[in-house]
C-alpha cells in the first residue's frame, strides 16, 4: 500500500538566528525526523493513480531488540517473473536515504515498467534506522580485526534485512562509505549479489600522499549543479583520471592546526556528527549553513526539506558513524583498501565519480584493471562531470540516465 504524505506540513525555514536555531533543535524526535523523509519522498508516496508502482516506508525488525533498518520500497503494480533483481539504495557514511530524493523518480519509474522492485535502506546505526552503541573488541594496533568487526557490523545487518525481506540476490548501489561496505557485503556474500554500482566509493585506492581531504566535503565543497546537465558522462581513460587528480592536489589544504586537529579527533574516535551535536542549540544554524551551500542546487522547498532532514539525523543518537575510525585512516583511505581486494568479485561492478570529486577516481580504475586481470570483463569507471562527492544529487540527470543503462546491461 503506498503511503500517504497530504497531510505533511511544508518544511520550516532554515534557521537563520540562535532564537530559531533553539527552537528547530527542540522540535527533533522519531515523529519529525519521519515527517522530514516523507517530504523528500513526496512525489513517489503519492504517485499519480495510472503510476507503474506503489510505495512506502517501514522499519524492518532484526532479531536483536530495537534493532531495525530503516526501508523504503517501491514496487511494480504489474510484477513480472522476467523482472530484474531488485535494487537496494545504500547511503554514505552519516546520510540517509533522503539523499536519494533526485534519483528515485527515475529508479522507481524503471522498476514500475520493468515488473521488478525498489528499495532504499539506512544502515544500522545511521539515517532513520536503529541507533545501537556501536562497540569494537579488536585492539587499536589489530587492524584486520577492527576491521572485519566494524565491516561485520553492518554487514551482518544487512543480510539479516535481505533474509527478512526474502530476497534471493539483489543489485547494491552505494554511495560513499555505503559504496565500500557494498563490496565488503559482496566479498563475504557474492552469491547473493548480482551487480555492484559504486557512487564516488570509499575506501577503494591505496594513497599514502592523502592527495584527498573530507574536510573538502564537510565545508560545501561541491559543484551543486543540480540538474543542468543531461548527459555529460564518459568513460573514466587514464587522462581524465588524472586530471581530477590534479585538481584534488591543486586543492589539498596545508596541513594547518585545524587539519591537525582533525586528524587527531579522527584516530581518538570522533564524528563530525559528534562535534556537531556538542554545540547543542547552534546546530541547526552549522546545519544549514551546509546544506545551503552543499546543495545549492536544490530549489527553496527541497532545500528546507534537506535541512530539516539532515538535522534530524544529524541530532540522533551517534551510533554506526563511530565505525569511521576503524575502517578508514585520515584523509578516508581504507586501512584494507578495497583496490587489494576487490578482484576476488565476478560480477558486474560499475565505479561513478564526479569530475570535482575529492574520492581518487585511480582506485576505480586500478580497480577494474585488477578485474580484467582475474577474468572479469565486466568492470567499468565513468566520470560525470558538474558534479562532486555527492555525483548522484549534483547531476542527477546524467547519474540517473547511467543508472538505467547500467542496470540494464547485459553481462559481456
């Protein structure tokens, strides 16, 4: 049954002031935080009555108390046995699947015509889904089993959620961290995966010059150039590569006292999140701030629409996003990049990056060599350009037009 969203007030305005500031940082709990999901999915809860789909939103129970995913799905009116595999949107790391709110239209209109389905999934401990402590056995100096536990602990999640659901094998496109932990899902259980797309992943390349910084993404940077190209995406050759690299170098930050200092909170655990949620009643103006600046691209309601939503699960309880620390060094390169491991995959694997990227588009290419040389021919990079981090949602159209292609693609 597709949910209903009439009765939705609009989005507030984005605080401007610490009076409104305070009085958007009180009105956060579970009731709004799903009130600011539903206005992002709007058009899609709503659908028109000749639409191809239905939709909702659940929180799908796991077998530990109060553990659960947040899921949004879509599914065809006219299900076929022919249909593909159903596609799983997994989000980065501290977003939630209102990111998403560009691309899934497109993905729910292809799933609709296609007889197949659609789901959108927050990880444990992020976006709407359950907030359980998030704890690591493993000593600092065991990086392997700091690893395998925190990979494990959204992992196992996951595959509990796809055995819930009924899943038999399943399409994962991750963005970011939620890229990376798509290709941990897949090494553990490749028969359960038919085809990985990976938007701007995490933790792909070995890069012990850091020529990346995240602090980039955190202060906005980010070309917002939402919807105003159509179909500017090319194959990732070696010249291209490189010059997004040189523009990431061009742009590395001097390693000042606040790079310093970030550096050192990363390795002592922390979040941005956390150092957000610690200026209390300052927050939503931090908030906004960014997401004005990020998603400039946005009109004025979906912008107010973000904001509400990102302050939301900003605001809750720190959880899954302590796990950054445990898989990822400072600058995020995976302290077991994917790049060394990733050849063991047969399937069909797609790596996407924006052209003003700060993830190195060389591990997506590294990467595919790495595959042909194991026998899979099917591996491919693009770069997409007027876009950064955020690829799928600064040129959404291109990404989406990518996408369909992508998952429509035949194996070689």
């Amino acid at each position: 049954m597709a949910s209903s969203v009439a009765s939705i007030p609009p989005p507030r305005e984005i605080p401007t002031t610490f009076s409104q500031s305070l009085r958007s940082w009180w009105h956060t709990n579970d009731k709004t935080s799903a009130v600011a999901e539903g206005r992002l999915f709007a058009s899609i809860l709503n659908p028109p009555t000749e639409a191809l789909y239905t939709a909702s939103s659940s929180r799908v129970a796991l077998s530990k108390p109060r553990h659960f995913l947040n899921t949004f799905s879509v599914q065809s009116t006219t299900p076929s046995p022919d249909a593909p595999s159903p596609v799983i949107l997994l989000p980065g790391y501290g977003a939630g699947i209102g990111f998403f709110l560009k691309n899934m239209p497109t993905l729910s209109h292809w799933a609709g015509k296609r007889g197949g389905s659609l789901y959108a999934v927050d990880w444990l401990g992020m976006g709407l889904s359950a907030r359980p402590p998030f704890r690591i056995k493993s000593t600092r100096a065991d990086i392997s089993g700091r690893v395998a536990e925190a990979e494990g602990w959204f992992i196992d999640s996951l595959e509990e959620w796809r055995v819930k659901q009924k899943i038999e094998r399943f399409t994962l496109v991750g963005h970011s961290l939620g890229g990376y932990l798509s290709v941990a899902y897949a090494l553990r259980y490749p028969d359960r995966v038919d085809r990985l797309i990976l938007l701007s992943p995490a933790g792909i390349p070995r890069d012990p010059n850091e020529t990346t910084a995240p602090e980039r993404e955190l202060e906005g940077a980010g070309k917002g150039n939402v919807g105003r190209s159509a179909s500017s995406v090319e194959l990732a050759s070696h010249a291209k590569v490189e010059e997004v690299r040189k523009e990431q170098v061009s742009r590395k930050p001097s390693e000042s006292r606040r790079v310093r200092l970030f550096k050192y909170l990363w390795e002592e655990g922390w979040s941005p999140f956390q150092v957000v949620r610690n200026t209390l009643f300052w927050a939503p103006m931090l908030v906004g701030k960014y997401s004005s600046r990020r998603f400039s691209g946005l009109t004025d309601e979906e912008t107010r629409a973000m904001h509400d939503y990102i302050l939301h699960i900003t605001l809750s309880k720190g959880s899954g996003e302590y796990c950054i620390s445990h898989l990822l060094a400072p600058g995020a390169h995976a302290r077991r990049p994917m790049v060394d491991r990733i050849a063991a995959l047969k399937m069909p694997i797609t790596f996407v990056y924006g052209d003003h990227d700060w993830m190195d588009p060389q591990g997506g290419e590294d990467s595919v060599e790495n595959l042909r040389k194991a026998g899979n021919g099917n591996a491919r990079s693009y770069i997409v350009s007027d876009a950064g981090h955020h690829v799928y949602l600064d040129n959404p159209k291109a990404v989406n037009s990518l996408l369909v292609k992508e998952l429509d693609r035949k194996r070689a």
